[in-house]
C-alpha cells in the first residue's frame, strides 16, 4: 500500500456519537482497507471527538479529525475536498454502514472503464440497502448503466438513496456555493452541474446501510427541515434548477414545479426582493411559471407559517409529506404519458 491513500472516506457529523459507530465498523468490515477516514465534525458538543480519538489508536486504517464551526454539511463537505489525500472520494452520512464489499467493488467497475474513456466519467455508483436488507430507491435499467446524472433524474426518474465514489480532482472543481446565512444547500445543485459535462457509471450492486430507525428528534447536521436557517440555500437551489434545467419540464415536471411553489416561501425568508429575484431567474418560461403558481405559494407560505408556529416536527412531517407527493405524482404522470 501506498503513503497516499486510494480512497478518502468523508464523513461530516454534528452531535451523532450515538450512531457515529455504525460508520467506524462498516470501514472496519472492509475487505479493501486502502483509505482514510476523514472526518469533519460540525461543531459537535457531544463527545465525539473523545470517541473518535479512541478508534484512530486502534484502527487498520487512518483516521483524520478536522473540527469547524457549526455551518451545514455543505461548508464541511468543501473543506473535506481541501483535505482528502485520497484519489478517489465518497461520502458516508454519520448514521450509514458500509457493506464489507464496498470499496472493493467500486474500485473494480472504476477500473472497468476503458482508460482512454475515464476521463469523460465523474464517478461510478452502486445501491444503497436499510437495515434489513431492502433496496431503497429505484434500480438502473440496466448493469452497467452509463448517463449523466440530468438524464437519470429527469428522463429515466431513478430516485432514491445510492452510494457514490468520485475522482477527487474532479469534484474539486465543483464545490458547494459559499452562500452567507444558510446550513444548507440541496446536493443536487453540485450534481447537475457536473452532469453538463461528465457521465457517470451505475451499478446494481448494493455497498451502502441507509438506516431508517433514528428518530427525527435526533439532531442533524444541516438543519435541513428548519426554513429560517436553510432559506438562502434553497432559494439559490430553486433560481438555479429554473435556469439551468427547464428543458427537461415535460420528462419531469414535479422538481420544477416544488421549485416554483417553494421559491416565494425561501425569498421571504430569506428578506430577499421579489425584483432581485424575479431578475435572476433568466428565463422567460422560469418567470411564468413561478408567477403562474404565486396563487398557490403565497397561501402555501402562510400555512406553513401556521404549522410552523405550533412544533417544528408537525412543520418538517407536513410539508414534507406533501412536497413528496407532489414530485412523486408530477413524475410518475411524466413516466405514464412517456409511456403512452
């Protein structure tokens, strides 16, 4: 083995002691053992770092602890792309397992790209299992399955949880905005922008443990269900998948119509101006369709005002579930009629 690693496993982490583990012995059970775990904690106030410190004195492998102020995983995810020595990168949430296969295997389908041909790929992905086993999210149509992440979205409507693994290099020239005032930022924003010039690899394999037993009580590093401390991050996420990915509205209606519903909501949150915004949505289809739905955001807003004031879990379950049902329904009317 050598002094640089090949993989850099990232973590980001606020306040999950209690579940760190699940990562720690998921890279134990690995049976390809060159990499490092690079671990950027968040600003934890529990006793993680006492944790991770015992591990990195009996571990097969290094592990690195860097430490930041409280800012959202996007802000650790930039910093851990400073930091990787690794070649190769993936990120493992802090509740998430790792089949013993994993590594091993994206290794291997990386390397099953024609060498001449890899510079056109930004990663190879496999599945992602609960802890029972069960796949989450949609398998690929075929095995292997190459695409860029724009068409496997919004044309083949492959949703869900997967295990990615990147060439370093690459996802360093597409870091996470540095947008003031938010703790976070939507992944897809980082992905789509890769995808208008990069393909990547799927596979159905299964690598990655999703768990689904924590309690939504729990703490989480980005905050992500909190509109006050997530509005300019979704707001700059909404302006940007109306510029950028309109054309594919007719495949794939229901992010751009979330889009359009959520975007008044975030700019009030945000005290940004309707102007400023309404200006930097570049595109005339991307304005009628926001103004086109304003009769249904603004009571939107108000009610999730309301809900909002009673319990911050009865605000996340609501417009959550029903956000959900919206892009499910948009979806798979676009699937039918594709179909048709």
């Amino acid at each position: 083995m050598s002094d640089t690693p090949l993989f850099t496993v990232f973590t980001a982490t606020f306040n999950r002691a209690s579940v760190l583990h699940r990562v720690y012995e998921g890279l134990q059970s690995q049976t390809l053992q060159d990499f490092e775990w690079l671990i950027v904690d968040d600003g934890s106030t529990d006793d993680t770092a006492e944790k991770v410190s015992a591990w990195a004195k009996v571990a097969p492998f290094e592990i690195r602890y860097v430490r930041q102020q409280h800012a959202g995983k996007h802000v650790a995810y930039n910093r851990a792309l400073q930091e990787a020595q690794g070649s190769l990168f993936t990120v493992l949430d802090s509740d998430d397992g790792l089949l013993p296969l994993a590594l091993e295997k994206m290794k291997w389908h990386w390397n099953s790209i024609p060498e001449a041909d890899r510079h056109g790929y930004w990663a190879v992905a496999g599945l992602a299992c609960d802890e029972n086993g069960k796949d989450i999210g949609e398998r690929f149509p075929a095995s292997p399955f190459d695409a860029n992440f724009r068409d496997v979205y919004y044309v083949h409507h492959i949703y869900g949880e997967k295990f990615f693994v990147s060439p370093t290099d690459i996802l360093r020239r597409y870091p996470f905005p540095a947008i003031q005032g938010t703790q976070f930022i939507p992944e897809a924003v980082v992905w789509f922008e890769i995808a208008k010039s990069y393909k990547h690899r799927s596979v159905n394999e299964t690598c990655r443990i999703y768990y689904s037993d924590q309690s939504e009580a729990e703490p989480t590093l980005s905050s992500r269900t909190n509109m006050a401390t997530t509005a300019p991050g979704r707001l700059y996420y909404y302006v940007w998948l109306l510029n950028n990915d309109l054309e594919y509205f007719f495949r794939s209606p229901g992010p751009f119509l979330k889009a359009a519903l959520m975007l008044p909501t975030a700019l009030f949150y945000s005290r940004q101006s309707w102007r400023r915004t309404l200006g930097a949505l570049r595109r005339p289809a991307a304005r009628l369709l926001v103004l086109s739905t304003l009769p249904l955001s603004v009571p939107f807003y108000f009610w999730y005002r309301s809900i909002e004031s009673r319990t911050e879990k009865s605000s996340t379950w609501s417009v959550a579930t029903l956000l959900s049902a919206i892009t499910r329904h948009s979806s798979v009317a676009a699937r039918k009629n594709g179909n048709d």
